[in-house]
C-alpha cells in the first residue's frame, strides 16, 4: 500500500458465508476514516485495491482465502477480440448516455433483472430504497450510463468518475435480451473512458471459482492485484 494510506484506520467484519463462495467464510476490512472519502482518495484506495458500497469503502480480508483480486484495464492498451466486436455489432443499433440520474423506470427494469438473473442471491426480493443506498454516496461522481435501443431502456451500468479513472460499479439489464450485455456494458465503459482519456477502468473482484466472473478476463490489457502489485 502506498505511503500515504499506511495509517488509516481499519475495522473488520464478523465472518460470514461467503456470497461467492458459499463454503467458505469472507470479512472485509473497513475503512474508519471519513477523511479518506474524497473522489482523489479513493482513486488511490482503488489502486490498492479497495471498493465501495454506498458510502463504505472496503477491501477483502478473509482469513482462509485470497481468491479475490481487484482487476482493471488499462484504456490506452485496450485491444477488442472477435467475440467483444461481435457482441458491439450485434448491438450496433444500441446507444449509450451517461445521466446524473436514473431515468424514471429504472425500478421496473431493475426488479425484473435481480428477479430473473439473482432471484437466490442477497438483493432478492428488490428493494428501491436499498439499492439506492447501495449505489449512491455524496463525495464521488457517480454517473449512470443508461443503454437504449432505440427510446427503449435495455441496462443502466453505474459508473464511478475520477481524475484518471473510472470504476463499474454495478450493471443491470433486460434480462430477456440476446446479448452478453454484462460485456456489452464494460464495452461501452471503455468507449467513455477513451473518450474521456482516463488511464483505467476498474473492474471489481476478480474471483475464478465464480463462472459469472469470468468474463472479465476476457479483456485486453487486464492487471490484477496479487499480494499488493498489479500483474498483467
């Protein structure tokens, strides 16, 4: 970690069942300084490898297990493979824009992919209030790349703004349509970030026991953080 985080003050979960890995138990180290929630903080957090949930910022610290790596992308160096230019010219009549908000319907959209998509998982049954407080915090940019075919909304992924880099943050999408759209969100999370020449693109955990994970690997140039360096 670098020099100017080494005194921050820590505080650590209870273990728990892992959301990933289901036999195993997870905790995450908390951050307790409020000082540190700043956009140009948590830049650096995330270089070391933290993440946010609402206004909490936090890092993996299980016990027993290292399995999650923070994974990013370095946007000069993004190179696209044949199924990700398959997937945007599948979708070549799709538009994305990016929005302060969340337009009006995006609780219908939201319930039937948590419904359909994660009806086992911690956010089932959706709540609008705990989602909002999930995704939303007052010190960062958040923005909201709403993706549209034609007027239609198809996905919204929440995406955290900073100086030199962007973080996804959390994807959802019509879960009826026939397109990766969890590739096709980070794919168009690249295209901003180009357009707004950020160095990185953050990616969240990386863990490769969890097959939904894995399409993050999938793109060009990735580095992950193993033991506080990033490799790739």
């Amino acid at each position: 970690m670098s020099s100017d985080l080494q005194q921050i003050r820590i505080g650590l979960t209870d273990n728990h069942a892992c959301s990933y890995l289901p036999h195993l138990q997870e905790r995450v180290a908390v951050t307790l300084d409020e000082h540190m929630h700043t956009s140009d903080n948590y830049e650096v957090l995330l270089a070391n490898g933290f993440r946010r949930s609402g206004a909490t910022i936090y890092k993996p610290h299980c016990d027993n297990c290292s399995a999650c790596h923070a994974i990013r992308l370095s946007i000069p160096e993004v190179k696209f493979s044949k199924s990700q230019r398959r997937i945007l010219n599948k979708a070549k009549a799709f538009r994305w824009e990016l929005k302060d908000v969340m337009d009006d319907n995006w609780f219908d959209l939201y319930s039937r992919y948590i419904t359909v998509r994660h009806r086992s998982g911690t956010m089932y049954p959706p709540k609008k209030e705990e989602f909002l407080q999930f995704s939303k915090n007052e010190w960062l940019a958040t923005k909201f790349m709403h993706i549209y075919d034609d007027s239609q909304l198809v996905g919204i992924a929440i995406t955290d703004v900073m100086s030199h880099c962007t973080s996804a943050f959390y994807t959802f999408f019509d879960p009826d349509i026939d397109i990766s759209m969890g590739t096709l969100g980070v794919l168009f999370q690249i295209q901003h970030a180009q357009k707004e020449q950020k160095q990185w693109l953050y990616l969240g955990y990386q863990i490769d026991e969890c097959p939904a994970m894995n399409y993050k690997v999938r793109f060009q140039r990735h580095q992950r953080l193993v033991n506080q360096r990033w490799q790739g």
